[in-house]
C-alpha cells in the first residue's frame, strides 16, 4: 500500500489534507493517509489519524510520499532532509482551481492552495507554499523553501530568494528585465505590506511603502 502523510496537524495542515485526499482519490490508486505530528497527543484529527514519524516509518509500504506543512522554511528544510535520507518522497499538492499557465518550472514538494494562480515564464524552487488567494506573475524566480501566506500578490519580473517569508496580503512591485526586485534570502515582509523597493537578505519590512522594521 502507498503511504502518504501531511506532516504538522496545526492550521494549515489541517487545510492541506482535504487536498491531499481528493487529489489521490482522483487517482484511484489503493493508499493510505495519514497526519504525522511528534509534538501532538490526539490520536485523530479530522478523522485522520495521528502518528509519529518513527511509528510511520516502521509500516509496511510500497511508497512513501509526505506533504510537508510546515510554514516555517528553515524547519520544512530540515524535515525535507530527514526524508530524503529515509527514501520518502515528496507529493505535489495542487487545489482542483489552481492556474498554472505556460514555461512554470517547479521544485518537489509544492503546495498551491486553492484560488492560487502562476503564469507564464516563473522559476519555482523546492517546498514552496503559496496559500489561498496567492499569485505569482510572469518572469519571476522563486528560491527554495519560501512561504507565500494568504493573498500575497508577487508581481512580474520579481526574484524571490530562499527561506523568504511573505505575509499575508503583501504586495510586491513589478521589477523590470535585467532588474527585478528581489526579496534576499530568508528575508520576513510583514502583512499587508507594500514592497516599492528590494529587500536585504534578513531584513524584516512592514507597512506602506515598506520600510525595515527596527528593533526595540
């Protein structure tokens, strides 16, 4: 039987699972889906059951798939690698509604929520999550492990680098060919925030126009 899990049972895995479901029942291959969550004691959640990764592992399986929903990207990284070493692969979720145009490269592992939209002409990394209402406009490029939260608008000519954390609402300037505006590495954009200008790698940016949050 192929085995299939949604790991982390919090908010969004519980959105994700529903998605897993109807996508492998589409399928119509025999399989059986789970939650993994260590921290959590709740045997069932949703009418899936709980378990822990270790106990998942020592199943009997003729494949092993996980969606890793996960918001944070440096612990989806580490998780992602705990797979690879133990042989799991990675599901591609994708919501029924979901616009995926022409030229889209895309990573393992990605979920696209429903009501997401890619266009043409985009490079997407691996364990990207774009959640509902998202969009990602023509000639971007989107690193490895980045979140994009609810209704984030990332417009055209727009580079995205690894582990960049988008907040819900944030909208993000056009750039131009040959000079986008990029969003460093591991770089946070608060929600609702207006992004005019790029942002270093690290930097935190809110508000409209955004500017660096300063600390206490």
């Amino acid at each position: 039987m192929k085995r299939v899990a949604v790991y982390g049972a919090s908010g969004f895995g519980r959105e994700v699972m529903p998605l897993v479901r109807r996508q492998l029942t589409a399928e119509e291959e025999s399989f059986d889906l789970v939650f993994i969550d260590d921290q959590l004691s709740t045997e069932t959640v949703n009418g899936h059951a709980v378990s822990t990764y270790e106990a998942w592992l020592q199943q009997d399986a003729t494949a092993r798939y996980v969606v890793l929903a996960i918001a944070n990207g440096a612990v989806r990284e580490k998780l992602a690698q705990r797979c690879i070493a133990d042989g799991v692969g990675f599901l591609h979720v994708q919501a029924e509604n979901v616009m995926v145009l022409d030229a889209v490269e895309m990573g393992a592992g990605a979920v696209l929520c429903p009501f997401v939209s890619i266009t043409s002409n985009v490079k997407i990394g691996r364990q990207f999550h774009a959640n509902i209402y998202s969009y990602v406009a023509h000639d971007c490029v989107i690193g490895d492990f980045v979140t994009f939260a609810p209704g984030v608008h990332c417009n055209g000519n727009v580079v995205v680098e690894d582990h960049a954390y988008i907040g819900t609402g944030a909208i993000l300037r056009q750039g131009k060919p040959g000079a986008p505006l990029v969003i460093g590495k591991g770089a946070i954009v608060g929600m609702g925030a207006v992004v005019t200008k790029s942002v270093s790698a690290g930097a935190t940016v809110v508000g409209n126009p955004a500017r660096v949050m300063l600390s206490q």
